[in-house]
C-alpha cells in the first residue's frame, strides 16, 4: 500500500482494501488484475512480475515487459499491487506465484537474512554500473529511485518557498498543513534529524528519539498520506501547499491535472526499489533474465521518458531523458545535493522503527 | 460444513496464531494489555462505537417513527430515502464525506463564504469526521429494524393512555417507548458491531490519533508483517464483541417479553 494502487483519482483505501481481501487469502484479485503480455513465439518461457500498479507500472510495461517479450518470446504475467505480506506469506505456505517483484530495499535486506528471497546469479545479470548510494545485495538489485523531495504549490508559494528541511518545519515563517508520508522507513525520519540540524553524512544510525521530538513540533500541522495517489491528491486540492512527496507523482500530478506545482532539490530525500526472487520461485532462469533485461541502462533511460524514475546505473542516470530530467533524482545534479537512505541500517532496523512510528501515530 | 469450511477454519486459524507466533504462549496478548497506546485504541474504539450508535438512535428513532406515521406514499418515499445509501458502495459515500468535510471543502466554502469564519473549521481528521460519516453510512441499520419494530405497535394503545388522562410524554415514556425496546436493542446492537470493525470511514475521514482497533490491525499484518500480534489483536476485538452482545442481549430479552402478552 505504499505506492501506487489505483492510478488516479481513486483512494489510499481502495488498496487498502485490496490488500484486506489478499490478506485473508483470497488469491482471485490476482488473476483479476493480470494484465498479459501475451507471446507470439512459442519458444520463450514464462514469468510473473509484481510490481506498484498505477502509471508506475504503465511505464515499466512499456519500457521494460513489452520489448522483454519481444525480444525473448518469454510470456509475462505483471500482477499489481505489490504486498509485502503476500510475499513473504507466499513463500511461507510454498504457493509462490510471483517470480520477481519489486520491493523497498528494507524488504530486500530482510528478506535476504531470513530467508524467504532467492540469492540472485551474478552471472546473468551485471553486477556493474550501479550508483555508489544504491548498492545491490546477494538477493536484490536496485531498479530505480525515487526522491522524497520537498514539493511546494507555485501558487501559494509565489516568493519564498522552503529551502530546506529546517524551513519546511518552520511554520512560522511557512505557515498552513503540510503532508509527509505515513511510514517508517519513508525517509521522514531523515527529513526531521536534518531539519533538526543533523549533518546528512551523519544521519546512521538514525537517533529515532530525536527524530520524533522533532516531527512532534509540527505533529498537528502534518497531514499523512499512505498512497501517491493520496498525495496527488491533497496538493491538487490544496488541502496541503508544502508536501515531503514523491517527484514521480508531482510530476503526474502536474502533467496530467495541471497542479502548480514544483520541487526544491536541495537536501531531496531519496530511496528506491529493488528487484528481488521470492524463494521457490518457479521461473528461476527467466527471473534473472528479466531482472537483466530490466536494469539494464537503455531500459532505464526508457522508463524516464514515461515518469521521472530515478535510474539506478550510472550510465543511465546522466542520461535521463531530457523532458523529465529536472524530476529525475538520480541525475548527478540532484545526487549531489540529495541525501540517500540507508538501506543497510534500515534492513536491521525496519521492524523495530515500524513498531515506534505506529504508536507514535497513535499518540 | 460449507460454515465450518469458509468461516469456523480461517476464524481457528487466527486465534491459533495469535498464540503460536512468534512463540507458543500468551504473549502477544500480553503485549497488547501492556502496551498503553492500544489500550487507548480499544478504548477509543469502543467509545466512538457508542457514540455512533447513540446519533443513529436519536437520529433514526424520530425518523422510523414518521415511516410508520405517514401514509403509503410517504412510506415508500422515506424507505427509499434510507435503502437508496445502503446501495451505494461504502467507499464511494466515505469519499463524498471527505469532499464535503475537508478544509477546502463544500463545509468549509459555504461558512467562509457566508462570513461565518475566516479559517477552516478542521472536521476531517479529527474523531468529529470519523464519527459523523460513520453516524451517516450506519443509520439505515439502525431505521430498518427499529421500523419493522414500531411498525408492530398498535396506535390505539396510544389512544388508550391518552384516554385514561395521560400526557402525550407520559403515554410515550409508559407505552410507546417500552414497546419498542426490542427494534431499539436490535438497531443498536447491528450499528455498535458494525461500528467496532470499522475501517475504511476511519481511516479516510480520521487522523492517525482516531484509529481504530481494525486500523491497527492492517498495519500488524500488511506493513509490519507481524501476523501473530495482529491475530491477537483481532482476537481481542472478537472477545470484546462477544462479551458486549452477551451483554446487551442480556438488557434487551426482559423487553421483548412485555410484546408476546
């Protein structure tokens, strides 16, 4: 439920309700929401992808799963949305029907150390080119980043915007709501520490405590959002002016409902998205092919020219399309004043943050 | 048995794993009772379930009383005014609500439109929002059966008190009010049940500080994928459930006696 479920104008709950019904075991949304690419050839193999859903996933059909089909013959089932307890009870109950999903990277971390993600073949896929802040692991690549940057509504913001963290957390001088996601592992903590004055080659291992000291400042004037959809939403109705977002959904928010919309790079937060092999997959070889196929640099300068998601190879990343260039947070503009989250002390930390971050909604 | 299969084995399941995961033994229980924010969340969740049921009372009494006053065609028209919401999907009318109440928001624009207030009243994300969509989208649980219930009372006891010298209040709070008990303890005990388990008008009309027991819930199982304690915590609500309708059922049978004289 944290990425896009429903493409738009549709609700956080929606997904929310999805994720309810997949929870009790119910498998038929699955083959409800399959959307095929179905094969000419007769030679290729077969293979399902679970990914986001949303424009996120129209993008990567597009940039990576038709032309994957193509080229191969292989048939692609892309199943949407991604649940984290879905896969990890997939692999629990041995009824693994996905063979590469795309995770956060806490997941990926963790997964690979209990158990439940195959190790991948470094054989098939390049283990080269990868931005020196997205690292891949024994179970996982990094796909593709998004940034956390801070957004603002050109319209109430005429002069002076927040410049940094510190300023989105003043609300004297920038009064009115302002929306942060609504998870742990977000990049919200590391919004708070730098906004508190926390150096960003500082930031791990993250003091949580101050972290939340810090957030309940402006607890009253923050509005949550659960899904990108969420978000788009309460900037295009400004319900919200100021918005720690996703630059994929600003962007979509702008093209398409003509927000007013635009971003402050400075000290951008950025995360992002593995591929990962549920353990007991059954395509194993066509897994790691299309894991290849998909990081490679030419399908990442591909995805960027349908949203700006952020490549994860270097190669790529300097070569963004130039239409989304100024949204993509990984171009070595944006990397060189952006702030990365740190997966590895995430993987250790998620469960026990998780925890923390709820009952501190709660409070 | 298609009973035992769709709904005794998942229910056995759940309570069995709240006590086998992570461990065997009662902790997840334990920590449940020994954490303070979700006992506050119980709490919480049972008083707005009161709340709510108590608005649909006041609320859908006065209005099955009319059904049963007017004549035909005011009849159908005021059931159609109640099944026409039951109709309408949940999370299309939760959605309306959050148009209608946010800041920016019809409310909103009519108040500061009429000069009423300068600022936004803030009614979504707080329990007000919560409890006012909840009121809305649980009324017709409460109308329906209150008015097969007053339907069944015969308007010449009323005639009668009157007759023998009491005041209208009196012959209500004597005659009328008694006799409905029964359609009164069957609409509140469908609305607070539904009310205990509900998620989807919560979480869109209320902040993370309004959440209830099912909201929490989802968190423990989809996000932070502990199975065990979410289990646990849906055990609890299922006890407390159980113990209230135990409870209520108990209040409500002395009434329902006074009907088959």
């Amino acid at each position: 439920m944290r990425r896009a479920v429903v493409t738009r104008g549709g609700s956080a709950l929606l997904s929310a309700v999805v994720i309810a019904v997949a929870v009790v075991g119910c498998g038929g949304s699955e083959e409800g929401d399959t959307s095929t690419a179905a094969s000419g050839s007769t030679s290729g193999g077969q293979l399902t992808f679970n990914t986001w859903g949303g424009a996120y996933q129209e993008a990567q059909m597009k940039a990576i799963v038709e032309p994957f089909r193509q080229e191969t013959g292989t048939k692609v089932n892309v199943t949407q949305p991604i649940d984290y307890a879905k896969l990890k009870s997939m692999v629990d109950t041995g009824n693994v029907v996905w063979d590469v999903a795309d995770v956060e990277p806490y997941v990926s971390r963790r997964g690979c150390k209990e158990g439940w993600l195959e190790k991948l073949d470094y054989n098939v896929i390049d283990p080269n080119g990868f931005l020196e802040t997205m690292p891949k692991t024994d179970c996982s690549v990094p796909n593709g980043a998004f940034g956390l940057p801070i957004a603002y509504r050109t319209d109430k913001w005429k002069d002076a915007h927040p410049r940094n963290w510190a300023e989105f957390f003043d609300t004297k001088k920038f009064p009115g709501k302002r929306s942060m996601p609504k998870y742990a592992e977000s990049g919200i903590l590391e919004a708070a520490l730098l906004a508190d004055g926390v150096k960003k080659d500082a930031l791990y291992p993250l003091d949580a405590d101050r972290a939340f000291r810090k957030l309940d400042t402006i607890k009253k004037d923050i509005v949550f959002w659960e899904s990108g959809d969420q978000s788009e939403q309460l900037m295009n109705t400004g319900e919200v002016t100021l918005c720690a977002c996703w630059a994929t959904r600003m962007h979509d928010t702008k093209v398409n409902q003509d927000t007013p919309v635009a971003i402050e790079w400075q000290d951008a937060i950025y995360g992002w998205d593995d591929f990962v092999v549920p353990k007991g997959a059954k395509n194993l070889k066509a897994a790691m092919e299309f894991i290849n196929y998909g990081t490679h640099p030419d399908r990442e300068i591909g995805m960027t020219k349908y949203t700006p998601w952020g490549p994860s190879r270097t190669e790529a990343a300097a070569n963004a399309d130039p239409e989304t260039r100024d949204w993509v947070p990984t171009t070595p503009e944006h990397t060189a004043i952006g702030v990365p989250l740190d997966y590895d002390w995430w993987g250790e930390n998620a469960a026990k943050l998780d925890e923390q971050f709820a009952q501190w909604l709660l409070k | 048995m298609f009973l035992a299969v769709v709904f005794a084995y998942p229910l056995y399941t759940i309570i069995q794993q709240s006590f086998t995961q992570p461990e065997l033994g009662i902790g997840n229980y334990e920590r449940f009772f020994g954490t303070d924010v979700y006992v506050q969340v119980l709490i919480r969740t049972l008083v707005t379930s009161v709340l709510v049921t108590v608005i649909c009372l006041l609320l859908g009494y006065p209005y099955a009383y009319l059904m049963t006053r007017g004549g035909p065609a005011a009849r159908r028209m005021l059931i159609f005014f109640v099944l026409v919401p039951l109709w309408t999907s949940l999370l299309v009318r939760t959605y309306a609500w959050t148009v209608i109440l946010q800041d920016t928001g019809l409310v909103n624009q009519v108040l500061q439109g009429l000069g009423i207030t300068d600022r936004p009243v803030h009614l979504i994300r707080t329990t007000t929002g919560v409890v006012i969509g909840m009121s809305q989208i649980l009324l017709p649980f409460m109308v329906l059966p209150l008015y097969a219930s007053l339907r069944t009372i015969d308007p010449s006891y009323m005639r009668a008190a009157a007759n023998l010298g009491a005041r209208p209040w009196r012959a209500f709070m004597r005659i009328y009010l008694p006799l409905s008990l029964p359609g009164v303890g069957a609409g509140s005990l469908i609305v607070f049940i539904y009310a205990l388990g509900f998620y989807i008008t919560p979480a869109l009309l209320g902040s993370p500080k309004d959440a209830l027991l099912s909201q929490i819930i989802v968190t423990q199982v989809s996000q932070l994928l502990d199975f065990g304690f979410g289990s646990a915590m849906a055990g609890v609500l299922l006890i407390v459930t159980l113990v209230l309708v135990a409870v209520l059922a108990r209040i409500v049978r002395p009434a329902t006696g006074s009907q088959d004289r």
